[in-house]
C-alpha cells in the first residue's frame, strides 16, 4: 500500500501497511500492528477487510491494491487454493 509506493519510487518506506482480509477482531489487529510498528520502529497501520469484499472488489480501494504487489505472510490452509493474488505485478514474486 503505502510503502509500496515509496518502494517502487526507490526510496526506503516509512511505514508498514498490512492487510488483512477475513474475519478479523478489530481489537485484536490494532493491538498487534501496534507491536509491530513499536518492534520495527516504523508506523504501522491494518486494514481489514472481509473474504467477500476482496473476492468481489466492489471498491476502488481492493481493485487497486489487486494491481500491485502483495506479500503473502500467512494464509489459512482453507484458503490457498481459492486465494487469487497478483503475484505477477513484482517480478520478485513471479515465480511464488
């Protein structure tokens, strides 16, 4: 998202931006990018969104972030198969 940007410009990011997308305890991803900016030192911020909402990408926002490139961290199982990611934007990636 944001670093995204600052990288494909060549500059280091400033901040961490995370996905996340299924059901998530709001309570629960602010706590853990709060631990995440405090142990990088970086500001961080989580984005939430619903299995359907990325599947469906109704919105301006999901469409765009489809375009770029995405780092998976962590899939459930479950998931993998049916999770469509556009590894092919980075060439880093192409062969995930």
């Amino acid at each position: 998202m944001g670093g995204t940007t600052s990288r494909a410009a060549g500059h280091m990011p400033n901040d961490i931006d995370i996905l996340i997308v299924g059901d998530a305890d709001r309570d629960a991803v602010d706590l853990a990018a709060e631990r995440v900016e405090q142990r990088l030192g970086f500001p961080t911020q989580a984005v939430v969104r619903t299995r359907h909402q990325w599947d469906h990408a109704d919105e301006s926002f999901i469409r765009e972030l489809k375009t770029r490139p995405l780092y998976v961290v962590l899939v459930d199982d479950r998931d993998i198969g049916a999770a469509s990611f556009n590894f092919a934007a980075d060439p880093a990636m192409a062969n995930t």
